[in-house]
C-alpha cells in the first residue's frame, strides 16, 4: 500500500482528490471544517517536502455550473485550516486550470473549481479523467467519503499516473482502522449496530459474524430481533418483512459462536416527542401506545460490561433517539463506556452518519481511536466490498 510517505514531492505537483464536500450556512460560511482538517496532515507533508499541491474535490450535488456549489465560498476556511494562501481557478479542466495549475511554486496551494460542475465527473468520464491527470505529477487519493464511487477523480484518473499514485494519509488511515476491526484486531472484538433499521445493516451483518465476538444491536433495528422472537413491541418501530432474517442472523451467529447483545429494557414513551411521557419497560413486554425510544439501565449496565472486556471496538449507529435530549442518554453512556475502554486500550473505530454525529455532538472524538469521514464508504468496506477508489490506487 503506497502512502505519501513512500514519496518525497520536492519540487513536485501533487494533485490531491480531498474531500471538501462540507456544511455551508445562507451566508456560505463553513459550518463544520472537519473534513477540511482531516486532509491537513497531508497537503502539509507535501508541502515541506518542498512540493505543491493541487486540491479538487466536489460540494454538494449541483445541477451544471450553479455559484451556491462554488468551491470558491470555502477559501478563506481552507486557509485558516492550513495557515498558508490558497489560490482559486474558477475551472477544474482546459486551458486555464492547466495554465495554474503550470504556474504553480513548491509551497503552493491551488484549488480547483468544483468538479460536480461538470457531469464527466460523475460518469467516470475517461477523456475527463485524463484532463485532471495534466494538472500534477503525482496522484493522491485523501478522500475516503467518496472512495465508493468510480468517479474521473476519484478512481479512472489513477490509470494515468502508473506508478506516481498513493494513498494520503486520512486515507491510509481509514483503510488501517477497517482492517484493524475487520482483520488484524486484538480479540475479544466487539460490533455495535445500532439505527433504526435491520434492512440498511444485513449485508454488514453477515460479513462481520466471522470476525467478531460480540455483536450489540441497538437503536430501532432490535424490536424487529424482539417481534421475531415472540416479543411485545407495542407500537415500536419493526420491519415485519425482516423478522425471518433476523432469526436467521441470530442461527448464524450461534453456529459463529458470536453473542449477540440485545437490550433487556428500554425506555418507552407514549409519543414521539421530547416531552412525551415515559417509563421503563422489558423490552419484550412493551404496552399497547407506547414505544421504545432509548435503551433502558439494565441493557446499558450489560453493553458497558461488553465493551469493558473488548479490544477491538466498532460502533456504528446510536442506541436512542438521541436528536431528543431525553432520548440521548443511552447513546451518551455508550460514547462514555467506550471512551473508557478506548483509555484502557482497546481500539475503537466510529463510523457511519448517525454515530459520527452524535460522537461529535457529545464530545467523543477525542475519546475514541478513530472517527471515519466516510458514512457509505465505511459501510460498503464493513460489508466486504472493495471499493474503486481503493482498489485504483493499488492496481
């Protein structure tokens, strides 16, 4: 696996794929420089290696050239982040992008302009694909949020560069975090699925029964474990049509010798609102009108024993409702269990939208070994796949 250390870009062009696609307020202020802080360590290694580097990436989905996608509102955040002046070409391809990107010093920053502009991007476009490749003289991929798809950028490019390709460093560690809990992880291993539905989980599911040891299915996906099982769910979430696989999932994991961790109570309330009114229930026994919202104080004194005697932690999807104050508590003593394990020394890995939000809403990211950036990346690599962006660069 080749990383930019495998390189020295001294007087070199790096032209980086990085992942920019960040939260813009009506004002076009960056909400949320996460991703932009992410691709630092990167362009900076690049940048004392005496090198420059050229940064493209897409915002938001836009339909043709349309100015509230313009990579351009992000500069001055992108400079505040890396401490350095970021020029800004209004094209990604042709003449102009190529003159730039040409007239571009070792300690240079050049970002291009958003490469959803064009539709060639999204297509996987060869010829596209082959006009980026003009602009540097080696490729780095650091954009791990959409190393999923075959975009010109972010996979076809790489067929121009033979042996000038490597993985930035966000990347390299994305792809080592997976592995860890996929492949190489201190055992015992520990997988805690939890949102709201089985269906969007089943294929990872499947794939992780071989390489944990524990499995806890939280949030909204365990009543339908519940129903299947002959449990009263009251009026809880369920997907009826998955009850048959989800005793399935529960026949591999005993053949697997995999415990599987399901809450024994939760906290039910009798609406789906902040203020409803609420009691604790076992979650097999739910009343008629209520519904279970948060995982209740048994199931959490249980999962937080699981955690404490795992190694190797994955977490992805919350417990609860956790966008409802009153409904975040089981998430929250999930974040802190694990928090306290990761201070133990077990490596634990977030992923996934809902997880990586409340991480951030609570103030775990700190107290956890890894965070991915990618939500449908993370998910296609816990399900086995390889994705393109990856498999590119290794090709």
């Amino acid at each position: 696996m080749k990383t930019i250390n495998d390189f020295n870009f001294s007087n070199k062009k790096a032209l980086i794929r990085v992942d920019f696609n960040v939260p813009l307020n009506e004002s076009f202020q960056v909400t949320d420089a996460t991703r932009i802080i992410s691709a630092k360590p990167t362009i900076i290694k690049i940048l004392e290696d005496g090198g420059s580097c050229i940064l493209m990436s897409h915002l938001g989905r836009p339909k043709g050239v349309q100015d509230e996608y313009s990579l351009r509102h992000i500069v001055s955040k992108v400079e505040d982040v890396l401490g350095v002046e970021v020029k800004f070409v209004d094209q990604c391809v042709g003449a102009k992008a190529e003159a730039e990107a040409s007239n571009l010093k070792p300690g240079e920053v050049l970002l291009l302009e958003n490469l959803r502009f064009h539709s060639e991007e999204t297509a996987g476009d060869q010829n596209f694909a082959e006009q980026l490749s003009r602009l540097g003289d080696i490729y780095v991929n650091d954009a791990f949020g959409t190393a999923h798809r075959a975009h010109a950028s972010t996979t076809i490019v790489a067929q121009f560069f033979a042996d000038h390709k490597c993985f930035g460093s966000l990347l390299a560690q994305e792809i080592e975090s997976i592995e860890k809990v996929m492949k190489t992880g201190e055992k015992p291993v520990l997988a805690i699925l939890g949102g709201a539905k089985v269906s969007s989980k089943i294929t990872i599911i499947e794939n992780i029964l071989d390489k944990v040891d524990h499995l806890i299915i939280g949030g909204g996906m365990a009543f339908t474990f519940v129903k299947a099982q002959g449990g009263q769910i009251g009026n809880s979430i369920c997907e009826d049509d998955k009850m048959d696989l989800a005793l399935d999932i529960l026949k591999q994991a005993k053949t697997k010798d995999v415990q599987v961790h399901i809450p024994e109570d939760v906290v039910a309330a009798d609406a789906f609102k902040n203020d409803a009114n609420t009691q604790i229930v076992d979650i097999n026994n739910i009343p008629e009108g209520w519904e279970g919202i948060d995982a209740g104080p048994k199931s959490l004194q249980t999962f937080n024993d699981v955690v404490m005697a795992s190694k190797t932690i994955l977490w992805n999807g919350p417990l609860g409702v956790f966008e409802m104050e009153n409904f975040a508590k089981g998430t929250i003593a999930l974040g802190n269990s694990i928090a306290e394990a990761t201070k133990k020394g077990a490596f634990s890995l977030v992923g996934g939208g809902d997880s990586v939000a409340a991480v951030k809403q609570f103030g775990f990211q700190d107290k956890v070994s890894y965070v991915s950036t990618g939500g449908g990346a993370m998910l296609e690599s816990l399900e086995g796949k390889t994705l393109p962006g990856i498999a590119a660069i290794l090709e």
